[in-house]
C-alpha cells in the first residue's frame, strides 16, 4: 500500500486550489515541512515577517482564489494573527500552516522554546479559533488528510459568494442604473452605461447621492451595512422605496425575509484633482489594492475602465495590509498566465511604515509594482475625527527617494517626486514610459495635511459627532458588559423564560468554532480534566464525556459523532415545555439529527459536522416565521 507524507498531502491539496506560491518566514519547527514545497510544483516565498506573509497570501487569494502562508509557532503565529483577522472578516480563503512541536513534546507536556514555559501548546490555537473559519492539529497520521480535506473544505465554503457575472447580466437585462459601495468598488465594471457612481453615505458625491436616495425600488446585492462601507452608517435610501436586499442565504423584501438558493484644481496638488487624474491611469489587466483610510475612500472617486479588479479591506480596515497584500497580488498576476497585468498600489505613508519591508519582496522578486504614495506628513483620517494638530497624528519622515536602494540595492527601480503640483502629476502619468518601465516605480505625492476626499471629511465629521455623543453620556456602563457573570445566588431562583412563544420568537443563536466528540469512559480513573469538558454524564453503563476533537486525538481517545455546538441565546426556564422538542422536530424535518444539551443558562444542540449552516439556516427561519405570528396576533 503507498504512502504519502502529511506535508505532501498538504501541499497537492493547496495546489489542487489553484495555489502556485507559498508565503511565510522560516522556523525551526517548520523548516522539515517547506523542504517538501518544491517537490509538490510550489514555489516558496518567504518574507521580512509573518504579518507581512499574511497581507501577501491575502492579496494572492484575492486574485487567485486562495491562499496560504507558514510560519512557525508561537511568536510567528501570533505576528501574523492581525492578518488573519482580516482575512476572517472579509471572507477571504487563506490558510495558515503552522509548524509544531515534536507530538512527543506534547503530549508530555514538555517545556519547549516559544510556549509559555507551563506546558501547554493549545493556547495560541484556542486565539485562533476566533479569527479562523476552521481549526485543526495535525498531530495523528491515520486521520491527518480526512482533518485536511474537512478544514480546507470549511474554508471555501465560508468564502463570500461571487455573482459578479450574475450581476452583470442583471444589470444588461434590466438596463437600471447602477451604484456600487466602496467595498464594491472594482467589482462592477465602471465602463458599462448603466454605471451610475459610488454611494458611501454622507460622503457621496451629492449627483449620486440623490440619483439613489430618490428611487422608490432598490435592489441591493449582498448589503453589507459596516461602518466605512455606509459612511459611518449615513447610507440612505428613500423610506418609502421598496428594498430588494439580496445575501447570501435569504433575500429581504422590505421587512419580509426569503430563504432561496443563490447562486480643476489649484497649481498645489490636492485630493480635488488628484483622484480623476488617476483615472486616465488605470487600464484592462491592472489588480488595485486601495488602502484603509484616504486612498481606498479617495479610489471611490476614481472612474475605472473595464477588466479592473479593485479591493481595500473595508471590513477590518488594518492599516499597513495594503503594501503586504500587493506582494501576494504580484506574484499572483506573475501566475495569471497573461490575465492580469499590472500590480498598483496607492497607499499613505503612515499605513506604509507598518509593513515597508515588504519592498525587499517587491523588489527581489520582481513583481514590478507601480506604487502610489500619499504623503501628508501623518495620519489624515485620524486627524479629520480628533486633533487635527496632535503630536500623536504625526509619522516619522522618510527618504522615499531612497527606499528601494534600500531594500533593494541590486535592483531596478524608478522614483518619481517628490510631487507637489497637478501640472508635475500629470507630466508623470502622461508619459508613455511610465508604468511601463519593467521595474518597481515609486511616486511620492505630496498633499496638505488635512486635505482629504469630502467623503472621508464627511465620514469624518461623523465619526467624531458620534464619539462625542457617547462621550456626553459620562463615564456610566458601557453599551456592552465587560464582563458578564451571574453570582451563585440566583441558583435559588430559575431565572428562564417559561413561554415557548416568546422564547421562539426572540431566538437567537450562536455556532461555535470548535469540532467536538463524544466518548465514553467505563470509570472515573481516566476521565479528562473538568478545563476540557464540555459535559459529563454518568450512566450505570459508564460516563459520557462531549470533548473537542483535538483533544481525543491527541491523547488517542476513541470518540464518535464529530459535531458542532450551537447555543441557543435565550434562557428558557428548566421548567418550559416543548422549547427543545420544536428545534429538533424542525431539524428533523430536514434530515439533521441533534443531540441536546440543557445547561441552567442556555440549552445547546450538538449538530453533525457539515450540517451546522444548514441548522443555522433552520433556526433564523424558525425565529422569523414565530415573530411574525406574534406580530400578526
């Protein structure tokens, strides 16, 4: 029978997805695992950092259509934990490899070099289990590539569904105008005539603003109502429109929800002329990445011409992810087999600094980006909501003439700048060589201080009216518990909830990250930790025992019925009546059977594994259709 090693299992399986590069930093719990790269027709790429690796693989998933990174354990993996936040938070499938200690080392609770010193390895993976659509710990060879498949299969099908080409043909059919958000911005083509601008709430252009604000029928593909996204929530559509909202799992028609299946300016450069001259810039094949702040609120302004992809990290909103990203969109075009062509980047110097190592890849790998570089002398969009003359909105002064003989000194770049005048910009970009060069290029745009897109003075302006509203209200509780906790006391009284209409019609739910087992033990002698166990109950055939799956493999225990937790966020008295036998008749309804579980608080139902979006499904459902029949009565 043949073999094959878990790194090579791995590593087809990422090649399978269309993933040709391999980011990371090397470390020596790793260092066995990337010598098996190139053997599986992978090309590795390592980085100044981990963070930087995680903004790259980013980028390269956002153009390729996944992504991955390794980094070792530990200090690597916690560097590179903002990145994957970002990651989580704007659906983009990546996956993080990190190298571990020896089993042995584990299991025997040794104390080895980038652990806390107490003997346990479990607690950087517990952190990522928050950003992180799956998890999983290879340490058992039998059940290594069926662990692989499920996690890698977790990760795309949490990725944000595309309908770009659905949307197109939407918008031919119906010939309606059409808006885009700045999260949406590069997902539409801007060349069509249905083309009608960007609204991103009080911020928008005020023609567009009141093309849309005025209709009487919206439809809204996949709204995502975050704070840069609408302005700082000032999106607004007529109150008598009908608003057809589009997501990924139901369609909303007004407050009636549908689950389906879904497929010029002054001689001085300023913002005012700057972002229409980077229009006549852009062209087919081009990959933009915007950055947090100014550059991906000022691109909103910017007409692009057809076969563009544009993204900025709306969502998240790490401010440095920009300049690391274009490392992965770089060697992504590189793979692209002539599809796309050019990597640009436009970004502020204040985001730069955090990750302007990322330069050396740029530079030692020859990805050729053009990069685009606001320098205001700070950090404008914090200087726009609070202390517009505060030392602490301020950044260092950098030589950009300078950088890439830095990081750089073998090889070929271009500088342009420093530019302070609309008449030295627009020299620069209607020269034919430029952007063509075959090398990075790097302008440095000089801009006033506070001089920003009226959207981002707007959303602004917004931001700080809110923060001082919250201010006025003194220094009382806070909107959200710090923390939340029930003394022992209340034991002498059952605080739930008795009615089983009012308790389906508030349901609420959360689904947990963690792959749990069952198992069974005949004795108390080998029982896990109580820090381990989920629940515990003793029969006179022996004692059942929820674990998570990790768990029982590493320390060989024979489990059954991998599921996930669902806790059901309403606290139903031990005393109420049918709560529990409505959820899991619903759930059989459609073939998902449940194990469940009451606690004193909340009851929780344990769900197959593979079935919890489909459970999740069900019970949104469920709540909707009893408040409805609550409303109507």
């Amino acid at each position: 029978m043949s073999q094959i090693k878990v790194g090579d299992y791995l590593f087809r399986r990422l090649h399978e997805l269309g993933i040709r590069s391999v980011f990371g930093v090397p470390g020596d719990y790793e260092l066995a695992l990337l010598d098996l790269v190139t053997d599986n027709d992978l090309s590795w790429k390592g980085n100044p950092n981990e963070l930087i690796s995680s903004y790259a693989a980013d980028g390269y998933a956002r153009v390729r259509g996944a992504g991955a990174f390794v980094t070792t354990f530990g200090p690597g993996e916690l560097s590179a934990y903002c990145g994957m936040a970002g990651h989580y938070a704007e659906f983009v499938p990546v996956v993080h490899i990190v190298g571990y200690p020896a089993v042995d080392a584990v299991r025997n609770k040794k104390i080895m070099h980038h652990s806390l010193g107490n003997g346990k390895f479990d607690m950087y993976e517990n952190m990522a289990k928050n950003i992180t659509a799956a998890t999983a710990v290879i340490n058992y060879a039998p059940t290594a590539a069926r662990e692989i498949d499920e996690t890698l299969a977790i990760m795309m099908r949490a990725v944000r569904n595309g309908v770009l080409e659905e949307s197109h043909e939407l918008i031919k059919l119906t010939n309606l105008p059409t808006f885009t958000t700045a999260m949406g911005k590069g997902g539409l083509d801007e060349s069509i005539p249905q083309f009608a601008g960007v609204h991103s709430g009080a911020g928008t252009l005020p023609a567009v603003k009141e093309a849309l604000e005025s209709v009487d029928t919206v439809i809204w593909i996949g709204n995502y109502p975050s704070d840069f996204n609408t302005g700082e929530f000032t999106t607004v559509v007529n109150k008598d429109a009908i608003v057809i909202d589009l997501q990924r799992f139901a369609v909303w028609i007004g407050k009636t929800q549908y689950f389906v299946s879904m497929k010029h300016a002054s001689d001085d450069l300023k913002q005012d002329y700057l972002w229409g001259a980077l229009s006549s810039f852009f062209r087919p094949g081009d990959v933009i990445i915007g950055e947090t702040g100014t550059s991906a609120f000022g691109l909103c302004d910017t007409k692009l011409p057809s076969g563009v992809m544009m993204f900025n990290q709306t969502v998240y909103g790490s401010i440095g992810y920009a300049t690391g990203a274009i490392v992965g969109v770089g060697q992504a075009i590189k793979e692209s087999e002539g599809k796309w062509k050019r990597p640009v980047l436009v970004t502020g110097e204040g985001s730069m600094h955090l990750t302007i190592q990322a330069l050396a890849d740029m530079l030692r790998w020859d990805l050729k980006p053009v990069i685009f570089v606001l320098n205001n002398g700070g950090y404008t969009v914090e200087r726009l909501i609070h202390g517009k003359e505060a030392f602490y909105n301020e950044v260092a002064i950098l030589d950009y003439s300078m950088l890439s003989k830095t990081f750089g000194p073998a090889f070929e770049s271009k500088y342009h700048g420093p530019v302070k005048t609309c008449r030295e910009l627009s020299s620069i970009l209607q020269d034919p060589k430029f952007g063509n060069a075959g090398c990075l290029e790097l302008v440095e745009l000089v801009l006033p201080p506070l001089d920003a897109p009226s959207a981002v003075i707007k959303t602004g302006a917004a931001i700080d009216a809110f923060n001082k509203a919250k201010a006025e209200q003194g220094p009382g509780l806070p909107d959200r518990p710090v923390f939340k906790f029930r003394t022992m006391s209340l034991m002498a009284n059952d605080p739930g909830e008795l009615s089983l209409s009012k308790l389906l019609s508030t349901l609420t739910h959360t689904l947990h990250p963690t792959t749990y087992v069952f198992a069974t033990f005949p004795d108390t002698s080998n029982l896990p930790p109580l820090s381990e166990t989920q629940m515990m109950f003793k029969e006179s055939e022996g004692i059942t025992v929820i674990v998570s799956k990790d768990y029982a493999e590493s320390h060989k225990i024979d489990y059954f019925f991998p599921c996930k937790m669902i806790s059901l966020n309403v606290t139903s008295s031990l005393e109420a009546v049918g709560f529990m036998a409505v959820i899991a008749t619903r759930l059989a309804a459609k073939g998902i059977g449940c194990n469940p579980v009451s606690g004193f608080y909340h009851d929780h139902i344990f769900v197959p594994l593979g079935r919890e979006e489909e459970s999740s499904e069900v019970l949104v459902r469920l709540a909707v259709e009893k408040r409805e029949e609550t409303e109507k009565a």
